[in-house]
C-alpha cells in the first residue's frame, strides 16, 4: 500500500502478539498501511478482529504485547522507543478518541481538566490560558463550555463523545485516531459525530484512522478503506469502489449485514464464528465460513495482492469467483409456422454465495433462460461457463459441487411413482456415487436440513401423498444432496399458498445462507425478490432491461419498463 508522496503514517508488516495468555496470541498479523496528510482511512471488521489493538500498537499503549515490524511517523520508527519518549508524540502529534467513555475518563476529575491534561503536559501552559483552550475547543465540538465542571457521570453517552473528541483535538494532531465513536448511540448522536468529524477535519485537516463496525459510518466519513480478519487485511482500497463492488467474500457478508445498504432485504449475519484467540490456522482464516473454499485455502495463509488498480485482496481465487456465466445466449420456439424468440442474445453472471434475482413478467423468457443454463434445453447461440468451463452435455449437473435446479412445479418435478428416499438420492443414483449406504445417509442429511422427517414411514412415502409444501422440500432436498455450489429456483413458491411462501423461501435463503451455495432466484414476485437477492436483472420479451445490485434496482429503477413494474407491484 505505498504511498507515491511521503507518508505521514507508514506500518510496515506490523504483528502484534500478547504473551499473557496461553497460547499467544497474534491480534494484528503482517499489516501493512500507509497514510498521508489529510486523508481518511476507514478499517472494517467485526469485533475481535484487531481494529483496536493496531490502533493502540501506533500510540504505543500495548502493555502487554510483543510488537515486530515498523511504524514510521514522518520517518520517524515508533516501535521501541522508549515510553518517556514517545509521550512527546502521543496527543501532540497523534492522538486517539477511544470508546467506551466511562472507562477511559477519570470519574473524579471534572471534564474540564481532563481535555486540558494534554496542554498541561506538552506546553505547560498556566491555568487561565488553558481553561480558554479547553473553553474554545468545547465549543468546536459543539458542547457548552459551562460542562466543563461536570463531572463525566453527568454528561450523557453523546456528551461524552464530544468531551473525548475535544481532549484528542486540543493540542491540534496531525493524525487522529477514532475508534468506534458511534458505540450505543442512538441515529440523532450518531449523526451530530458524523457531522462534527466531517466538519472538523476539513477545518483542522488532521489525517484521520476511523475504526469502526458501522460500516454504513465509514463510508460516508472515509475515502480509502481497509478490511480486517482475525489480525490480517484482506482488503483494501478505494472505500467507494470496495463498497459499491467488493471482492472479498468476507467484506460481502460484513455489507450484507448492514441494513444500511439494502433497506428491503432480510438480514443475514456470516455464518460461523471467527477463529478463537491461538486457533492454529495454518491456511486462510476465513477458509471455514467462506462460500468458495477448496483444499489449497487450508494450507497456506493468502497474501496481501493487487487484484486491480488501488485494490488488494488477500485470497487464493483473487477475490469472488465466477461460478456461472452466460453470454449472447439464444433461444427459439416454432409455434405453428411463427418463430417464437424467447430469449435474446442474453449474458448473465452469478457470483459465488450470490443471490441473484431474474425478474419480469410471466412469459418473458426466464424460465427459458433457466433451462438453457443447466442444459434441460440447448440454447441456439451462445455460451455457459461455470467456474470457468463450457457447459457441454450435462456435465455441470451431474456432479458434487455442481449446479442444480429447481423446478416451478412441484407436482411435475417429483415422480408419483417413486418414494420419497428415491426422489431425494436419484441424482446420487445417477452419477453412481459411493455405496447405497452413503447415498442414503446423504438423502436424510438432505431431508433434515429442510426439516422433513427421516422416519421409515415418510421415506416410503410416495410423493403423491404429500402436501404441496412438503413436495417443494423435497425438491429442495434432492437439489441439495449433490452439495451444489449452484442452485437455480425457478419460481419454486409460485403454487404454493402465502404462508408456505414465506416458509418455503425463508427455509432456502436459510440454507443458502447457512451452506453458502450461489443462488438464481427467478420470480414474478417482485416483493419476495427484494427480500433476499444481492443483485437483480430484470427481463422483459426475451431481454435482459436492466440489471444492478437490489438497492440500486430497487430504489432508483432506470429503465422504463422497470418502473412500470415496480408501479404495477408496489403501489
């Protein structure tokens, strides 16, 4: 991440590792960042993922802790200078804005003295001069210098913020660290931070590390942002470029739990836990909740690379794979003597753990589409690849990991004839896979995950004796056994009724979620799409109209037809 001028702040394979508990732990691994004059760096990450421990590394505050690599401020290497020293910078040329107020201030200590402790310390300036500092930086952080003898306990969460603000700003930093300034604080406090950080910078021009979960906060205060896992970046770059299109799956799942970015969607945290403290992770840490892991990710621990221009990302499939992509794909029917084009020269593509939404109108083309992507039907022109192959002969669906599809109608899909057990293992039975034995216990693992029972009287069963519903999971489940890395659902709660709707699709966005598959939901219903898909085409007579991620689409439709089909199903 070298900067081409000179760098204010510059880490050079930072790792931090306490020694306190056993066995150690390594909370910053290998980071490396850089920092000019005036610019805003946002770092992202859940929680214990080592945003804060950086930050205290560079304000030399690790007790505890071992530190290997560099911190150069202005040239200057932080690490190992001795505390007497480094006090000579800390608040006076940096200076950080904690969190959690009531631990960091003194409770017997007015506010007053305590924002003007730094002055005192640095500049050894008499009382009067600096009680008319701390009453004018007050009023820069927009609180009434009349608190400054209150005590912190009677100030409230938001008063307090201001008051840790102040006492950073008070001796004019050249870099400001703010770590998660907008904690328990409700959306008016949240806003006056945000308005009172964007204000004072541009004022003051302190360069400025904003440490935060909010990822909604960062962009909007942020022009270069960074993603931290478990101590380790894995991403970097332009913040509007990393969230508008981010290329790591773990920067994905952070932006798909912020319900700031998609107002309509179901929120879904990252499935799994992150690592415990000394997990011996030889491989990728993220390897064991990511949707497009394979055994290499295991073994080695991906580097820090540049993927594009301003962008790195630390993974061995360089960011999000590909799994399907369709290009110019045509498809006719002979209707009588008039030639039906049912779709035109269309190119699609899903990403891996992606929900994509095909919506438009009933006879548009979108089932069409669907059945030319797995090969039911052969497209007249054009091309699927998946994970990078052509799709030839079936061979995609005849495969663990492949892609598999769900039919509209549950009635037709399942077989009367055969029991429930056969229904579900058939794909298994096709490809000759393993023994009986395995193939059976795959078909209850199958049954289970969509909550059917694995009893001997419901797998005999046969599937004329199910109810709509309970025949929809089973073709859910049989879709499932094969593991697939991609699923197609074609219309799949179009004959259902609403409340097997809503269980139908919470139940697959559940597992979507849970098992990471990538995920084509094709649909009519354009308020169920909403409700779960990352990125939305839209079809119209054959055509792919308009395309985009789910808020964009939803929120600022562009192309005519799209808003009539919005207006038709929303007003």
């Amino acid at each position: 991440m070298a900067a081409k001028s000179k760098s204010l702040l510059e880490i050079d394979e930072l790792t931090i590792t306490y020694n306190s508990v056993s066995p150690p732990v390594k909370a910053v691994n290998n980071v490396s960042l850089s920092l000019r004059n005036g610019e805003n760096l946002g770092i992202i990450g859940e929680s214990g993922c080592g945003k804060s421990t950086l930050a205290l590394g560079v304000m030399g505050l690790i007790k505890d802790g071992s530190i290997e690599g560099n911190i150069l401020y202005n040239d200057l290497n932080l690490v190992g200078l001795p505390d007497d020293k480094m006090r000579h910078y800390r608040w006076k040329k940096m200076a950080m804005m904690f969190q959690n107020s009531l631990d960091i201030l003194n409770p017997v200590l007015t506010v007053g003295e305590q924002i003007g402790e730094p002055l005192r310390f640095h500049y050894q300036l008499p009382p009067q001069e600096i009680d008319e500092r701390v009453v004018q930086t007050l009023e820069m952080v927009g609180l009434d210098p009349d608190w400054r003898t209150a005590y912190p306990h009677q100030l409230s969460g938001g008063m307090r913020q201001r008051v840790l603000l102040a006492m950073a700003l008070i001796c004019e930093p050249e870099l400001l660290i703010v770590d998660e300034p907008t904690t328990a604080l409700d959306a008016a406090s949240k806003n006056d931070i945000f308005q009172l950080l964007q204000n004072l910078q541009k004022q003051l021009g302190f360069a400025m590390i904003l440490i935060s979960h909010d990822v909604a906060f960062v962009s909007q205060l942020t022009s270069l942002v960074m993603t931290m896992y478990s101590g380790q970046v894995v991403e970097y770059g332009r913040t509007s470029d990393v969230l508008k299109n981010p290329m790591h799956c773990y920067t994905r799942g952070l932006l798909n739990s912020s319900p700031q970015f998609f107002k309509f969607k179901d929120l879904w945290g990252i499935s799994g836990e992150p690592p415990g403290e000394g997990s011996p992770l030889k491989g990728c840490p993220f390897a064991p909740r990511c949707c497009q892991s394979s055994e290499s990710c295991g073994k080695s621990r991906p580097e820090l690379r540049y993927v594009a221009l301003e962008r790195q990302v630390a993974c061995h499939k360089g960011g999000i794979e590909t799994f399907l992509k369709a290009e110019g794909i045509k498809k006719k029917y002979m209707v009588g003597q008039k030639v039906i084009e049912a779709v035109k020269g269309t190119d699609l593509e899903i990403r891996s753990g992606e929900v994509v939404a095909l919506v438009g109108e009933s006879g548009s083309g979108k089932s069409t589409l669907a059945h030319t992507l797995v090969g039911v039907l052969p497209a007249d022109e054009g091309s699927v690849f998946f994970r990078g192959k052509k799709v030839e002969n079936h061979w995609a669906t005849k495969m663990i990991g492949g892609m598999q599809i769900i039919f509209q109608d549950p009635f037709s899909a399942t077989s009367h004839r055969m029991q429930v057990l056969d229904v579900v293992k058939e794909p298994l039975d096709i490809m000759k896979w393993e023994d009986t034995e395995t193939r059976n216990e795959a078909a209850y693992r199958a049954l289970q995950a969509v909550h059917l029972p694995v009893t001997p009287d419901f797998l005999q069963r046969y599937c004329y004796s199910l109810s709509g519903g309970q025949r929809q999971r089973v073709a859910i489940a049989r879709a499932l056994v094969t593991k697939p890395n991609l699923v197609i659902a074609d219309e799949i709660t179009s004959m259902l009724d609403p409340s097997n709707q809503a269980n139908i699709l919470r139940e697959l966005k559940g597992l979507q979620n849970k098992f990471g598959f990538a995920m084509l939901y094709i649909t009519h219903e354009l308020h169920l799409a909403r409700k779960v898909s990352d990125k939305v085409y839209v079809m119209h007579e054959g055509e792919i109209v308009e395309k985009g991620s789910s808020s964009d689409i939803f929120e600022k439709p562009e192309h005519l037809f799209t808003k009539q089909l919005f207006k038709e199903a929303f007003n």
